[in-house]
C-alpha cells in the first residue's frame, strides 16, 4: 500500500514527506495505522549524524499511537480495531531477559532492531523499490506503519491519540524512572535536574507516589510554572545559587537527595546528580542521554559510603503490562499530559516541529496525519 511518511534520506538534512509503498505485515507483524507522534530528542539526535547506530535513509518517529488495521498469522494478542502505543523496547515474555523479572530490556529482537528491519531482516518499507529503513522498530512519522506484535501496547479505545501518543516515549520514561527503577517510597526527598518533557514527569510521578520535597533544578527560570503545577515544591536556578551547587541541594535536602534524576544527558549534571545523593542510602538514577563517546567520573568514596547509581531506559517500564495501566492513570486524571503538549501541527510541518524542538519553544510538538 502506499503511505505518507516523512523521510530522512541523509543525517543533517531536512525530512521529505514522501509516498512510500508500505508491504502488509508478515508472520508475527502488525500493521498500524498511526494516528499522531511526539517528536523527541532521540530523533533529533539521530537525524543529526551524532548517533553512531544512525542508518539512513530511514523513516524515524518512536513516540506514536494508533489503530490496528491488519495482522499477520499468528497474531492473538491484537486484532484490527483494537488502540495501541508502539513501543521501542519491546516486551515479549519469553527472552531470559523478560524472564529475568529484573529488567526491562527484552533483547527478542535487538539485533534486527538496531538495524532498521523487521526481525526476519527485512524491510517493510520501500520507494521505488528500494528499501527504506526502520527506526527504533517503530518509525511513527508515517500514518501506517509495521510492527511486531510483541512491539505493541494494547490501550483503551477513548483514549485521545494525540496526548497519549506521548506515553510511547517521554512520559513513561520519567514516571517510570521513579516508580518503576527508583521504587520512589512516600515522604522521600526527590532531586530533579532538568524540566523538559522527560524532567516535568519525573516531577508528577514523584508528586504521585507521595514525595516530601521535589526539587526542580533547571538553567530556565521559564520552566518553573509547568514544574510547579505538576508537583515541584523547590526551584533552584544554578546560575543563582552562590557557591557549589551540590551542597546547596545537600542542605535543601537535610543531608542529601534520597532518590535524584538527570534528565538533561550531560555527564557534568549526572555527577552533581549522585554528590547532592543522602550519604549511606541516596540514589541517583541516570535518564538523560548523554552524547556517544561520552564518560562518567566521580570519587569511588561517593560509592563506598552508600551512594548508588544507576540507570533506566523507557523507566523501566514493561511496554506491553506497564503502558496501558499508564493511559489509564491519564485518563482517571493522576497525570497531567495535555500541558505537556505544546502544539499540535500536521505531519507536513515535521520540521517546523523540529526547530521548536531545538529551539525550546516547546515540551512537545505532536504531529497529526
Ligand atoms: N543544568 C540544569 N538544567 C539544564 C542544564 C544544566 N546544565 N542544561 C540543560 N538544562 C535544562 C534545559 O533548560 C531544559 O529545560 O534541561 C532541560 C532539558 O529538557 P528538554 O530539552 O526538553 O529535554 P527532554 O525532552 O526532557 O529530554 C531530556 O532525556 O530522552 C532524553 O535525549 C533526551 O537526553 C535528553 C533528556
Ligand atoms: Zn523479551
């Protein structure tokens, strides 16, 4: 079939809405008809050149949400009709990973993932007869889209596309990061660097679970407003701070943050993130993606007397289990996603999106088909 998808034919170029012919969904595959994407950073970062693991020419997007059109054979968990939230780590319940119970990271189909295909190593995409690669196994810019079945959150069917579109990415990464991989207990005292879309939703799942102290750290003093809405108790500029940062956070805290997250990506906030953690017990959990080739450092003392740090990918979440118990809490009103959507705009101006993106204006540009 034919589709209109937005095509990155080469890193730092502009996208090109294009025709591409779309095959029907093989053994285990799912065709999805996407009825709105986020546009995240992680695009960004790819079509820029900087990701190493970037392949072009590839249709990107992994922040979507849509309908079931078609199956392939074998398909049981899904059927034509039926919303769902693509996902890029996907969940099959069945790898050792899955089975593990300790992690997220389903590994069923990482190789093929990674390199654009469908796990039989293909692709479904293609103009002209060549292949157009996928992306994150999703490639939501375009308004269908294949998928494997174990790639797919089934999610209720009122549920708007264009807010909960954002649970495929950023708002389950920063709930999840707090309610999945920091086990965030009530009464605790909560450092956030960094109030973009993935920063203001570690702030609400923190408000969620019953935070003492969320403390919001962020260079813009417009980000505050949002922060505060969804939950924020303290805002520290560090360009107003006078003296060390990390001992400003530590006495805020009475001691030190139990739990701190980055959400920026730069390696500098991740050490001042762990140095502000309570001694014996803080955590520090790593959500920013930092730039390829780029490293870590702090004192082993800072390990040695009970600090812990770690990391999380999508929060932790279990696409398939996690994702549609996530909608619900939008749509019962526990979180907060319509704020977080700044501006609606047609796929046709998917790299106005992006330059707002760059530019700040925006938590979220969505984009509809
Ligand atoms: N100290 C404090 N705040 C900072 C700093 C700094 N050194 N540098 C940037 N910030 C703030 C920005 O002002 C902005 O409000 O961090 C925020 C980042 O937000 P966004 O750019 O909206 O990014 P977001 O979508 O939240 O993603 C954050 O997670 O998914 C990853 O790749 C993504 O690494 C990125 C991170
Ligand atoms: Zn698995």
């Amino acid at each position: 079939m034919d589709v209109k998808a937005a095509v990155a034919y080469e890193a730092a170029k502009p996208l090109t809405i294009e025709t591409v012919q779309l095959e029907a969904p093989r053994a285990g595959e799912v065709l999805i008809e996407i009825k709105a994407t986020g546009v995240c950073h992680t695009d960004a970062y790819t079509l820029s050149g900087s990701d190493p693991e970037g392949l072009f020419p590839a249709i990107l997007g992994h922040e979507g949400a849509g309908v079931v059109v078609e199956v392939g054979a074998g398909v049981t968990s899904v059927k034509p009709g039926d919303h769902v939230i693509p996902l890029y780590t996907p969940e099959c319940r069945n790898c050792d990973y899955c089975l593990s119970g300790k992690t997220n990271l389903c590994q069923a189909i990482r190789v093929t993932q990674g390199k654009g295909l469908m796990p039989n190593g293909t692709s479904r995409f293609s103009i002209g007869g060549k292949p157009i690669l996928h992306y994150m196994g999703t490639s939501t810019f375009a308004n269908y889209t294949v998928l494997p079945e174990i790639a797919v959150a089934k999610i209720r069917n009122d549920a708007p596309f264009e807010k909960v579109c954002l649970i495929g990415c950023g708002v389950t990464t920063g709930l999840g990061a707090v309610i999945y991989t920091a086990k965030v207990e009530p009464g605790a005292n909560v450092v956030v660097f960094g109030l973009g879309g993935v920063g203001l939703n570690v702030i609400q799942g923190a408000r969620m679970v019953g935070a003492n102290r969320i403390i919001g750290v962020d260079l813009n003093p417009d980000k505050r407003a949002l922060a505060e809405k969804l939950g924020m108790t303290h805002f520290v500029n560090p360009k107003e701070v006078e003296g060390d940062l990390v001992a400003h956070l530590v006495e805020l805290t009475n001691g030190g943050a139990d739990y701190s997250f980055e959400c920026i990506g730069n390696v500098k906030v991740m050490r001042q993130a762990l140095e502000c953690c309570h001694k014996g017990w803080g955590e520090s959990i790593v959500v920013g993606v930092a730039g390829a080739g780029q490293e870590i450092s702090t004192r082993p003392f800072q390990l040695v007397t009970g600090r812990v740090w770690r990391g999380t990918a999508f929060g932790g979440a279990r696409g398939r289990t996690d994702v549609p118990k996530i909608v619900d809490w939008y749509m019962n009103g526990k979180i907060n996603i319509d704020d977080l959507v700044t501006k609606v705009m047609p796929i046709e101006q998917i790299n106005e999106a992006f330059d707002l993106m760059h530019r700040g204006e925006v938590i979220r540009a969505v984009l509809t088909f």
